[in-house]
C-alpha cells in the first residue's frame, strides 16, 4: 500500500509539473515572412524594397536576395508581386541570403 501511495504522488507531481509547462512554455506570436528585395539600390532594412513571392526567384551574384520580416498583425501573403508592409514590421537580423532577385 505504501508503494501505491508513493507512486500515485510521483504521478501527481509529475501531472501538475507537465500542466504548469503548458502554460510557462506558450509559443510566441509571430509571424515571420520571407520576402525578395527587389529594390537593390536601398538599405536592407528598408522594407519599401522588398516584395513577397512564392518562388525562388534568387540568381548567384549578388549580396541580398532576400530577408525574413516579422510582419506582426499584417495579414500574411498570398500573392506573388505583394510589397512588404510599410509599418508593422521588424527586419530579422541575419536571415538575408547572398544573391539578387530575378
């Protein structure tokens, strides 16, 4: 009986560790997004030069092609030619790749 008792605890305090994760360990809202930067001639972190597509549309040569965006509450895109939103959004620092858009 006493090793009943202590296994049904250790299930107890095992249950209420995982229920109290569940709320400690919630996902962030994010919403990160890769667009093309098709406006080579402006900063990185100008989202006026980036637009969304769908495709690789990357060529070799060339130092961005594209970056990732934290768009926020900005609905997220569908449509290839979607230009970033102009506020909203956070340049996500280290997610550019080498190349150009084509």
């Amino acid at each position: 009986m006493k090793n009943f008792k202590q296994i049904a605890f250790g299930l107890l305090v095992g249950a209420m560790a995982l229920g109290f994760s569940a709320f400690t360990s919630a996902k962030k809202d994010v919403n990160i997004v890769t667009y093309y930067k098709t406006n080579p001639s402006t900063p990185a972190s100008n989202p006026a030069s980036y637009q969304f597509y769908n495709e690789d549309r990357c060529e070799s040569g060339g130092s961005l092609c594209t970056a990732q965006w934290d768009i926020g509450s900005n609905p997220t895109p569908t449509v290839d030619g979607t230009a970033l939103p102009s506020s909203g959004v956070t340049f996500q620092t280290g997610s550019q790749t080498d190349g150009h858009f084509e």
